[in-house]
C-alpha cells in the first residue's frame, strides 16, 4: 500500500506505536488502540511498518494490521431510553435507525461528523414508529441548517390532533368480511403527509406531526414515505446487492377497494409500536435483525403471515414447525431487541430468531426498569450456542464525572462562557471560546465513547466493541467480542476462556 492513502484498522483491534517496533512490543510505547474498521490515513513506511495517522495521534503500525476493506458499521449509541442506532456502509452511505428522546444522538453525529461545519449528508432516516423515545432526536438534526438527508422512511402512522383518544391515529374502520379494526388513513406518501402537516388544526401541539412539517419545509429534505412489506426491501438494498436491507414490517392489508391499510392492535400504543418499521440487513453471510418496538400480538401477527400457520401454536410439534417455518424469515445473527427489554414478547418469536448476539437500547431515567429480568434470561436462553452474547447500551454506560452529575457539567459551562463575557482583548476573547469549543467536543465525544456498542463487519466475521470504563493502558481501552464461523459454518462466539 503507498502512502497517502486511506486505509482502515485490522482485525480483531491494532495498537499504534510511537516507533517502528524490531521485536517483541511488550514494553514499546502504545499511542492508541484501534478497533476493526477504524479510519487511518497511510504517510510513510518503515519495512514491513506502517505510519500513520488516526484518531487523533501520528503512529506506526504493523502491515498485518493495516488493511483496505471497507467493513459494514452499525453503532448501536446510547442514547438513554428510547432506540438510536447508525449503520454506515462499505460505500459510506450512512442510515440512521431511530434517533431517542433526547439530543444524544444528535451530539455523537456531531461529533462524528467535525461539528457539521460542512454540509452533512445522511443518506436514509427511518423513523420505526410514533414514540417520543425513537422519533424527538431527530429534530434538532433537522433544524441544522448543514444537515442534509435523502429520505425519511417511516411506518405509515402519523400522529394528529383528534377528540378522542382512539382518532389520534387516523380514521379507523372496521371490516365485516374479517372482523377487524383498520387504519385506513395511512400515510404512504408525501402529498398524503402534507395534507396533514399543512393543517394547522391537525398538527396543533403534536411533537411528531409538528417534526415532520419541519423536515417538509426545511428544503433540507428529499422524499419522505412510508416503508412496509409492500417495498419487500429498502430501496437501493435489493436481495442481489452486498448488502440488502429487507423490510418485514409494516405488513398492511389490502381494502375492499385495494388500499393499503394496517390492522389495528388493541390500543393506540400496541398498533402503533405493533407496526414498527422491521429491518433485516444481510451482508454476505452475516444478517442483523431490527426489532423496533415489537409486541406479542404484533410477533404473533409477524409470525402467521409469513409462515401461514396458526398462530398460537396449540401442541409442541406445531410449535416447533411454527418456530422451523420463522427461522426463514426472521433469522439473524445479531438482533437489536424489541421494545429496549421489554417483558411483551414471545419465546416463540425469539426462538425463530435465534441469534447469536443482542444488543438493548435501553436507559436511566426511565419507569419500567428495562430490560426486565425475565427478558433478558429468555433472551440468553433462545439465542444460539454456550455462550451468547447479550449487550445492553445502559450496563455498558461510563461517564466522567461531569456527566454523571449534571449540577458539575451546568456549573462548567456557565463558568466558561462567562469567562468569554468577561474577556478584555480580542486573543483573551479567542482563547475563552476556544476553551468553551473544547468542552463541547469533549461532551459531544462521550455519547460516542460511553455505552455505545459498536458493531463491525466483513460479512463473514462479527465484532463488538465497547469502550473499558477505565482503560488498562494506551494498548487496552476496549473491551472486544467477537463472532466467528464455527464448524458449521454458523457464527458463535469464540471466548478468550472456553473456546
């Protein structure tokens, strides 16, 4: 590989020294440790060395640890409760898959991105469904006057201003032929979504419909529409693509008259977390599953309209052909888990699922204790091999002080920027700023720092990678797992302790 070249960190993780090491680097100075896929800039050579420049340090590493693949990235962020996740592809196209309640996600793509200076494009937004803890992170993003994104996906269900309770969600009817509920006001496009955000009297206070009429009008946005199983997959990620990205739900039903509509599920909550947007992304031999906010009667509306079997199972034998006839469709290596823990699942829904590893989103500040205790034992239970791996963004969570204590951080920054009020001369008023900026970037780098997981990928070998609350040493700052085939050929975990 020549110099000036962007290359990327080997696998599993690589050390930067500060010198070319002849021998055994025990005892060498460590600059950085890297992960797999992280970003390096090749500027000189030293036999079978490399120099290089990555995450803030100028280094040498090993040529065994430098190479020129690009890998499939899916950082599962910690945004406290609620759903974040951004998937960045082999051909940097960035996706991002929900965004939390609060600005977090916001601050880790600011930091990610340099402080959007320049303008910032996200390729894919999908909105999974209507809840403040997946949908509100998006709006400071859309209020960035850099940010620009290709298209808004999202489940059909827009939210509006209705007197009762029940209308919050569209005009409902029901159906005599089957005897079900329907939302048959669905919001497949951007005209229909545009009936609704440009109606003051529909929109009112509502955060959700109120976001949406920010990205219509902001001129930052493409195409805005729902996605379903209708697309089968998303668009540009079709089955013969390296990476596809199918899309199993929302599953709408046809109307008397052939539109589209979506079953209601008991109550505004269920239908609207039962019809998530559900995501299965293949790359090569590795396959990830996105849940959304999953419900039993939503797993078990999935299950029976891809298999076509009854739905509970009533015996164990058609149990097991009910979860046989799942794994077709919901299988995957690695599952984001439904509903940040939640208890209302199915063990059959999990069990089609079968992974090898799972990642919750869940956070602090929140009433319903997730992940609950017997979700997390079911989850280790039906996931595949000795030792499946369950992560969770909220045990993984580490903080400085300053953050775990929001009275210091609020002291801080009010000491700072009244040291740029109080600054005489123009270079005391740069310094001050400057010392303001740095401690932006350094709270901006704790979201991407503390209680993120992060996943990489080549399509045949899996790794996670959480940062050490505290680190051993300038060689050891993550704490790594990975997954690799077995003798099957399926992935598992390979541990350092019992392989």
């Amino acid at each position: 590989m020549s110099t000036n070249e962007t290359a990327f960190a080997g696998y599993p993780s690589a050390v930067i020294y500060a010198q070319p090491v002849h021998g055994k680097t025990r005892g060498k100075k460590a600059l950085q440790h890297l992960i797999w896929g992280d970003w390096l800039k090749v500027v000189g050579e030293d036999g079978d060395w490399r120099q290089i420049r990555s995450r803030g340090v100028n280094g040498w590493l090993h040529q065994d640890f430098v190479q020129e693949e690009r890998l499939l990235e899916v950082n599962f962020v910690d945004i406290g409760q609620g759903d974040g996740c951004l998937v960045v592809t082999p051909g940097d196209r960035r996706i991002l898959v929900d965004a939390g309640a609060g600005d977090n996600m916001f601050r880790f793509l600011r930091w990610r991105f340099g402080r959007f200076r320049r303008k910032t494009r996200f390729h894919h937004v999908i909105i999974t469904h209507p809840d403040q803890d997946h949908y509100f992170g998006f709006q400071p993003l859309l209020e960035h006057e850099k940010v620009h994104v290709e298209t808004i996906y999202h489940n059909g269900i827009v939210e509006r201003v209705a007197d009762k309770a029940n209308d919050r969600l569209g005009p409902r009817q029901r159906d005599p032929s089957t005897r079900r509920s329907y939302l048959t006001g669905v919001v497949a496009d951007l005209p229909a979504l545009q009936q609704i955000v440009g109606n003051p009297a529909l929109v009112g206070r509502m955060q959700y419909p109120s976001m949406l009429k920010l990205a219509v009008e902001s001129g930052r946005v493409g195409e805005i529409r729902m996605l379903c199983n209708e697309d089968g997959y998303m668009p540009g990620y079709e089955a013969n693509k390296p990476l596809s990205i199918q899309v199993l739900g929302p599953v709408t039903e046809p109307g008397p008259g052939g539109e589209r509509r979506l079953r209601w599920i008991e109550n505004v909550g269920k239908t609207k977390n039962g019809h998530s947007v559900i995501l299965r992304l293949v790359y090569h031999d590795v396959s990830v599953l996105m849940g959304g906010d999953l419900n039993v009667p939503a797993e078990e509306y999935l299950l029976s309209h891809y298999t076509g079997l009854d739905v509970p199972a009533r015996t164990a034998a058609e149990e097991e052909a009910l979860v046989a006839a799942g794994r077709r469709t919901f299988e995957a290596d690695v599952l984001k888990a439904c509903h940040h823990g939640s208890a209302d699942f199915t063990d059959v829904f999990l069990r089609a699922v079968n992974p090898a590893a799972v990642v919750v989103s869940s956070g602090d500040a929140e009433p319903h204790c997730h992940p609950r205790p017997d979700t997390l034992g079911a989850l280790g239970k039906h996931s595949r091999g000795a030792r499946p791996l369950l992560f969770s963004t909220e045990l993984a969570r580490s903080a400085e002080e300053n953050i775990k204590h929001p009275f210091h951080l609020r002291r801080r920054f009010l000491d700072l920027q009244q040291a740029v009020e109080d600054a005489e001369t123009e270079a005391e008023k740069r310094r001050a700023r400057k010392r303001f900026e740095q401690a932006v970037a350094e709270l901006d780098r704790s979201v991407a720092v503390y209680g993120m997981i992060s996943m990489r990928t080549d399509g045949h070998k899996v790794l996670f990678a959480q940062k050490l609350e505290r680190p051993r040493s300038k060689s050891q700052k993550w704490d790594l797992h990975v997954l690799e085939p077995g003798p099957d050929g399926r992935l598992r975990y390979v541990s350092e302790h019992n392989g």
